[in-house]
C-alpha cells in the first residue's frame, strides 16, 4: 500500500474471500488515500464519487454454478455482465442470426 500511496493511486481495493480469515481482513476492502494514508471505507456497493462508478459483490449463476462476484455500479444500479445482456437480447430478439 505504502508505494500506492506514492503514486498517488486514490483507491486501493483487496478482494480476497478464500483466504480474507487467514490474513486477518474482510473479504472486501476499499482503501482511500486520505492525506497520505489509506483509509478504510464503509458501505457496499462502494461509490468512488471522483471516477463516477461503484463496485461491490453480488452472486452470479453460470451453468448451474454460482458464485461471489465483483460487480460495477452506477448510482442506481448494477451494471449487467455480458452474459446477462446476451441473454436479454436473446429473450427480446431470439437466437443471433436467427
């Protein structure tokens, strides 16, 4: 963190489920650099009010499987993955080149 913070990089961000108990932290973090220093945020999803956008977890299901995901956000919502407007697209329209 502390060369980040050298570089002036304004957010720092640890996701880590698998292992956020064995190293002692959430399994999502968001850092702040507030006057030099890192400082840990509060709230999820995140708004980062300088770049405009969010980020925090959700659940995905691909093939029957599902798991912990990171998310990008607008001030309102979700934003959708690939995936889910392919198959929005494929609801609307039907099957491409159909």
């Amino acid at each position: 963190m502390e060369i980040y913070a050298k570089l002036n990089v304004l957010y720092y961000i640890v996701y880590n489920p698998n292992f956020c108990q064995r190293d002692q932290h959430q399994p999502f973090e968001v850092y702040k650099l507030v006057d030099g220093f890192y400082q840990l945020q509060i709230g999820e999803p995140f708004w980062m009010q300088e770049i405009g956008l969010g980020i925090g977890r959700g659940i995905n299901s691909d093939g029957g499987l599902q798991r912990e995901v990171l998310y990008w956000y607008n001030q309102h919502s979700r934003y959708q993955t690939a995936e889910e407007l392919l198959t929005q697209y494929r609801q609307q329209f039907g099957e491409l080149g159909n």
